[in-house]
C-alpha cells in the first residue's frame, strides 16, 4: 500500500488543491492540500499500531509499578489503573484522529495552533524518556538469571557517628554518615562478625553485629542488588540501537519484535496464572475495582509520584502514546498512504516524505470512508490495545497478590522484606521456585527481562520517531540534507549515548541506577505531560475539524474527564513532592 502511495507523491504540486485556513489553518507551516481519503481496509489488517503501543506499556505499568503498588496496598488502588485505562483508549483515539483526518503526527496539528508547541512537545519528548529504566531492569532480571542476587543487609547506628571507622574490616562493609546506616553486602562468616563486633567497639557504639549476622544467614529484611546491572543495562541499549539501525523499513521491524514479544509474554503470563491465581485474589481485585476513590495509606510507603506514574503507566504514558500517531501514520492509515516511512540509513531505499499532510474534502464518497476508517480504527485499537492491556494488568496483579497475599487480605510471613526497588519482583521469582520449581523461576525472570527490553526498544524507537518528525517539519523542512531517516537516528544514538551516561553516573549515585527509581521519575513526570496536551487534543479535534468528523459529545466529556484526571494527580505530585524538594534544595 505504501509503495503505490510513493509514485502518487510526485504530482505536481499545481495539480493539489490547497486547504484554505477556515478549514484547518496552518500559521508558521505550509497549508494542507486536498487529495480523496483512501478506500478504508479492514480493521485485521489493521493490526499492528496498537499492539506495538501495547508493547511500550507492558514494561512500566503492567510488570512493574502496579504489580509494586499490589505488593504495598493489595487493590486499594486498582480502580484508578482500570480508569486509567480506559482514559488512555479515548485519549488515542482522538490521536489518531488527527492523522486518519490529515496524514500529519499530532505534534504537527499542535504546531498549526502555535510554533511554540514545536520546541516545548521535542523537550517534553526527550527528558522524561531519557533515564534509562527499562534497560536498567533488563540488566537486572539477567543478572538475577545468571549470577544470582547480591543480598545487602543493613542496620541503623545509634547513637548516630559523624564518622565510623571500618579500619580492619572486608570491602563488604560500608558506612552512611547521612542516613546513619550500616551495610553488609554478601555472606558474612563468624570470624567477620566478630571482627565487625570489635569494630563496634572501637568506634563507641553498641554492638549491632549479632543482628546483622542473622539478617544475612537467616534470610531476612534484606536487599537484593543485581550485578553489573548498569553494565548489562548498557549492553541492553546498544543492542536495541542495533536492532533498529539494521532494520530496511524501521516501523516493519519494531513491530513484528513487538507483536511476537508481547504474543510470548502473554502466554507466559497466563500460563503462570493458571497455576498460581487464587480465588480469593480474584474477590479482593473485584472489590478493589468498585472502590472509586479510596486512596492508598500513608504507611503503605507508595509516594504521590509513584501513584501519578503508575496512571500515567497504566497504558503506554506521555508522549508515547502520541507515538500512535506517528505509527498509524508510517502503517498508511487514512491520509497517512501519502506520507513516507523512515528507513533504514544501512540497509534500506530512502523514500519521498512528505512534510506536511493532506485532507479530503467532504464528498459523499469520502465520508462514508471516514466513517469505516473510523470504525476500523476504534476496533483494532480496542482489540489490540485496550484489552492486551487490561487482560495483562489483570494477570500479572492476581499473580502478584496471590504470591504475597494470605486469603485473609494480609502480607504472608517473611515477604515484607522485599519493600525495596526492584526486590519485589526477585520476591515474586523466590516464591515461584518454593511453589512451582526452579524452572518457573527462570520463566518468569527471563519473561520480565524481555518485558523490560520490549518497552526500551518501544521508548527508544517512538521518541526519537516523534523527536525526528518535530525537527523536521518545523525547523528543517526545506533542508534536502537532514532527512526524516537520518534524524531519526541521530535522535537514536543521542538517547542512548544520554541513557548510558545516566548509568554511568549510577556508578557514583547510586540511585541513577535503580530501574524502579529512574522509570518512577519518568513516568511521574509523563502523567503532566498527559495532561498538558489532554487539553491541547480536545481543542483540536472538537473546535478545528469540522463537524462531521470532529470529536463527538461523548468523547468529548471524556476528554474534558481525561485532563481533569491527570491534572488532578499532576497537581498532587507537585505540592506534596516537587515545591517541598525545590524547598529543600533552597535551604540549602
């Protein structure tokens, strides 16, 4: 479909109508053209764009953060992930609206409102996405595979020491003047703890070695750390860029690694719930989903942020679902058949782009193809997003809560010790081996690496696809030199450059290297993202299109709801965590 549409491309541009601005204005960028809509396919064949869009959520909502927030609070919460959901579906279909309707990303018909829309939409594009979260827990679900975890036990010193000599003891042994907290990473033996008890000594302060020692050789309130995370996380993200560098037509190959991916890690999921789900988790999640407007404890630990992104989270989040745009529109859909794709700068033919895009005019003929391209699009996105979504938050929150929950609602015994970043998911792995074997154990792990992978190579490939298609089409339209393709890959390398510095700098912060940290931080900050242009989306397709294609009351209501929802939560996260961190910066 799309190689016809490319000999289609060289018309004169004498021959193409111009879009007057009563119809749609163009302010900075050159007018739309008319050219008939294309003839609808079936929504089958449609499938692809929202699998893909799919894939980007798996990896930060479904596996991660509200399988984490069953763990703190059970279902408490569940009722905002399902509206959270929901609001996503509505929120991508009023994005593909726009280029169903014009062939242009959403980006672009943000642009025609105002040219500073260009460099705000390429900022809001690039720092959310850059800490490197996901590839960061690929790291650490392979090195928990192969070299096992490395358990860190602490203690709290008291009287608290401004200085606390480890002189004689192993590298095992580090000291925090700041949180006053002494660690103890890997085995400790008798004659270690004795040493540790004369460093105790030495230092003035009551002997806390005893208990180090049972934590460590008893198995509890323990850390798990995975090695060389950063580096594997690295190594994650160099084979991505690779992946999609090598690839003739980029959207080919990103969706057929997404749609086999998330194909395997369904049935992986559903084939661990069979065997683990328990009846009672089923109840607790109904019971949690009725609970409209019930709110997490404050002593369940879970912070304003983290609740903001796991809505955020509960779909793909941000600026990756107006990614959905820019995949409808390389996939052809609509006004997208006359629109080129990205290709590959090694291995494939470089094809005619159009910059700007086209409308049709309101014949009989071409609204009775919108209509069908409409209905098309809302059933293969309800198919292959909405319920891939939903059935995979479902799965992987039951099986999180029948691992860590009795049937009286209540953590097991010796499983609140895996409250710490990413250890809940080792928590979930080491209950898998006591129930189901060790085989299970590996499954799971290795399906959480592929998870977390799926969701970088999904990151990394819709933000420099949107980033390309901003620079491009607002700053350099007319410069023959910089394609659409090789910006793309410029942006590639320049997030994974920016991705592996983060690491790096993990090696001395250590929090930059915590995957639950960095993808919290990014998906807090996707939650005002969404908000921002919730707004910017309802204006757009319900004031600029007309009537008859434009968005419906319905819709309408649920995007006036959506911008209400995120920024509500956006709100929050900025009162009770930003200004006071702010605050705490200026203190100082």
């Amino acid at each position: 479909m799309k190689d016809d549409s490319m000999s289609d491309q060289n018309q004169s541009d004498r021959d193409e109508e111009i879009v007057p601005d009563e119809v749609i204005p163009h302010q900075s960028l050159p007018p739309l053209k008319y050219r008939d809509l294309p003839p609808a396919i079936s929504w089958r064949k449609m499938i692809g764009p929202s699998i893909m869009l799919a894939g980007l959520s798996l990896g930060s909502g479904e596996f991660v953060l509200w399988p984490y927030i069953t763990y703190k609070t059970g279902f408490v919460f569940f009722w905002a992930c399902l509206l959270g959901v929901m609001t996503q579906f509505f929120m991508n279909m009023e994005i593909e609206r726009w280029t169903l309707v014009t062939g242009e990303s959403a980006i672009t018909g943000f642009c025609r409102l105002n040219k500073n829309w260009a460099w705000i939409m390429l900022l809001l594009n690039i720092i959310p996405w850059a800490w490197p979260g996901w590839a960061t827990g690929a790291g650490t679900m392979l090195s928990w595979t192969f070299l096992g975890p490395e358990t860190i036990a602490s203690v709290q010193v008291e009287p608290a020491p401004s200085l606390f000599s480890l002189e004689g003891l192993p590298d095992n042994a580090s000291y925090s003047a700041e949180t006053a907290t002494l660690k103890w990473r890997g085995r400790m033996n008798e004659s270690e703890r004795d040493t540790l008890s004369t460093a105790f000594a030495q230092n003035q302060i009551t002997d806390q070695s005893a208990e180090l020692f049972d934590k460590i050789n008893q198995g509890y309130d323990l850390q798990y750390e995975a090695k060389y995370s950063s580096f594997l996380g690295i190594a994650g993200l160099l084979l991505v860029g690779i992946v999609l560098t090598t690839g003739p037509v980029v959207y080919n190959t990103v969706e057929k690694i997404q749609i086999f991916l998330v194909g395997m890690i369904f049935l992986i999921a559903v084939i661990l719930g069979v065997y683990l789900i328990q009846p009672y988790a089923v109840t607790s999640m109904l019971q949690g989903a009725i609970s409209i407007g019930k709110m997490p404890e404050a002593s369940s630990g879970l912070s304003t942020m983290a609740l903001l992104g796991a809505l955020a989270f509960a779909g793909a989040g941000g600026t990756m679902n107006l990614g959905q745009s820019n995949f409808i529109k390389d996939k052809g859909y609509g006004m997208g058949k006359y629109i080129g794709r990205i290709t590959s700068p090694i291995t494939g033919q470089e094809e005619a782009v159009s910059e700007v895009g086209y409308h049709f005019k309101h014949t009989t003929e071409n609204q009775t193809r919108w209509h069908q391209w409409w209905r098309a699009a809302n059933i293969e996105h309800f198919l292959s997003f909405f319920l891939t979504c939903l059935a995979c938050l479902v799965l992987l929150s039951l099986i999180s809560y029948s691992l860590f929950y009795d049937e009286n609602g209540q953590l097991k015994e010796g499983v609140s010790q895996f409250g710490t970043g990413l250890n809940f998911i080792w928590g979930q792995a080491t209950l898998l081996e006591d129930r189901l074997g060790g085989t299970f154990k590996l499954l799971f792990l290795l399906m959480g690496a592929a998870i977390l992978l799926t969701t970088e190579l999904g990151v990394l490939d819709a933000t420099a696809r949107i980033s390309a298609d901003i620079l491009k089409v607002n700053y350099l339209r007319n410069n023959e030199h910089w394609s659409l393709s090789k910006l793309y890959y410029v942006f590639l390398w320049g997030e994974i450059l920016l991705g592996s510095a983060i690491l790096l700098y993990g090696s001395i912060n250590p929090q930059f290297r915590q995957p639950l940290f960095l993808i919290e931080t990014s998906a807090a900050m996707n939650g005002g993202v969404m908000f921002l242009y919730s707004m910017i989306l309802l204006y757009m397709n319900s004031k600029i299109l007309s009537r008859s294609i434009s968005t419906s009351p319905l819709r309408f209501v649920v995007m006036v709801w959506a911008a209400a929802f995120f920024g509500y939560f956006s709100l929050q996260a900025f009162q009770v965590q930003i200004i006071p961190y702010f605050k705490s910066l200026f203190s100082l």
